[in-house]
C-alpha cells in the first residue's frame, strides 16, 4: 500500500482571518484545540510568530507523552502560519529528524474564514514497511495519515468552537 505524505481539512468560522491567526500562531494556546497537544514553549519568549521562531511542543496520547522542537516556517499574519517538527523525545528533544510539517491557511469568505490545516509527513526517507510498522504501533492501528485526518477534524471543531464562543460572549 502506498503512504499518503499529506492530510488536510477545512472549516469555515465566523470570525475574521487575523483573529484566528493571533490564536493559531500563538504555540502555547494549540492545547485548547487539538487532541493530543498540551501546548508548548517559545524558547525566546517571544509573544508574536515570527519565521525562525523555536518552540518546545508537550503531547499526549494514551499515556505516552513526549515533546517535540519546532521551528516556524511560515508567519503570515491572517494568511499563513507553519512550522516544522524537527526533533523529538521523552523530556527533551533529544532525538533530531525529519518528522512532520503542519500549516494553517486562513481564508477570507463568506459567513467568516475557512482555516485549512495540512499535515505532512516528513519521514521519506524512511522505507515504507517500517513507516507502516511504526505508524500502527503508535497510532494504535491506523497509518498516521489516518490518524492525523481525524486528528485535523477534532482541532478544526474545536477550533470552531472556541473561536465562535468567545465572538459570542464579545
């Protein structure tokens, strides 16, 4: 079976795309939506994206956890916010590698912005049996791009949901 290398989904939110992209590029509140972040670390400190920004990522899933290191690629206020993995461990990311790249497109339409979010694997240099092996080791069974699609949908209602309650309560 071939890998798919690359998973995306869309919503649209009633809220203005640099609103969504003051919290989606903010790495300490990624907590409040996704299903297995808890949120992160700007190493420097910073308050706002910036390209070359590094922040330390703490997950969950089942009872692993670990943290990953991550570098902003993209900061395009109300347009564009990416960032690739890059490292991996326990505590620390101690572990260098090509992981994961994730990216959030924030569309002006109709009723509000659609936020897209892609995932993509990083690990081509690995082969595909062993990719396969791991992936239905950590993901419990699934591919990770079965994983992360569902994972994709959980944090884009999530998302949602926060967004549109807190235009609500404004």
């Amino acid at each position: 079976m071939a890998r798919t290398f690359s998973v995306s989904d869309s919503i649209v939110i009633d809220a203005t795309p640099p609103t969504i992209y003051a919290q989606v590029s903010n790495p300490s509140l990624m907590g409040r939506w996704s299903p297995e972040n808890r949120g992160a670390t700007v190493l420097d400190g910073a308050e706002k994206a910036y390209v070359g920004m590094v922040f330390d990522g703490y997950n969950k899933r089942g009872p692993m956890r670990w943290t990953t290191r991550c570098t902003v690629t993209a900061a395009d206020p109300g347009e564009r916010f990416a960032f690739r993995v890059r490292a991996i461990g326990r505590r620390r990311p101690v572990l260098s590698a090509r992981i994961a790249s994730w990216e959030y497109r924030f569309e002006a339409v109709d009723g509000g912005t659609r936020v897209t979010e892609t995932w993509t694997d990083d690990r081509r240099a690995w082969p595909d049996a062993l990719a396969h092996a791991f992936d239905r080791i950590a993901t419990r069974g699934h591919t990770f791009a079965d994983f992360q699609r569902r994972n994709i949908r959980i944090t884009l209602d999530n998302l949602k949901r926060t967004m549109e309650t807190a235009q609500a309560k404004d």
